[in-house]
C-alpha cells in the first residue's frame, strides 16, 4: 500500500514531496523536472486516477515509471502543461484513456526496444 501512496502523491500539486526519488516539498509552481514512479509488487498505476485534483500538474517535465508498474491509469498525467519526456518501461501490459491528453509540451514517449 505505501507504494501505491508514494504513486498517487506525485501528482498532487499542493505537497510534492521527494526524498531519494519519492516525493520532496516543493514552491508552487516551481518547475520541478523529474519524477521517477516506482512500485512494489505488480502496482497497478489506475489506483492514481486521474480526479480534479490530479489534473493539471504543471510543475513535472519527465515521468519515469520503473518496473514492477503494470498499468498507466486513464488520465494519469491529464493536462501535464510542462510534461516533455514519459519512460515506458518492459511490463508496462496497458495505457488507459487520456493517460498522456493534453499534455500540450510533450515532445517525447520512450517505449521498450522489445
């Protein structure tokens, strides 16, 4: 369960909080840069549905989601104004509806060699 917090916390704009690739407070709509998703055991990403207060995150340039992630939830990074690069790694077995809609910066989806 802590991992599947550590998922959902990223996006929320109010208290971005990393601390060694978790989550660190940041100034308000300070550009924030990367931010590595990690999971524990197969975590389905959908659990970080997309809701008004996830949508938006305009302080995040590169999404890394790491193994052990098998789902990118519908309106994961909705409306992710800065959101340049997302990492899709091997295991990655769906991407919901909207995941990556309106991400008006985005320049760049890395999908797995294989």
């Amino acid at each position: 369960m802590v991992d599947t917090l550590v998922a959902m916390r990223w996006l929320d704009r109010k208290w971005h909080k990393v601390v060694e690739k978790e989550l660190t407070e940041l100034e308000e709509d300070e550009p924030f840069g990367e931010i590595i998703v990690h999971g524990g055991n197969d975590i389905d990403y959908d659990e970080a549905r997309s809701d008004a207060r996830y949508e938006g995150m305009t302080q995040v340039t590169t999404v890394v989601f790491l193994l052990n992630i098998t789902k990118v939830g519908d309106h994961a990074c909705f409306y992710a104004s800065i959101l340049v690069v997302v990492d899709i790694p091997e295991g990655i077995t769906s991407i919901g509806f909207a995941s990556f809609s309106d991400c008006s910066s985005l320049k760049e989806i890395k999908f797995p060699k294989s």
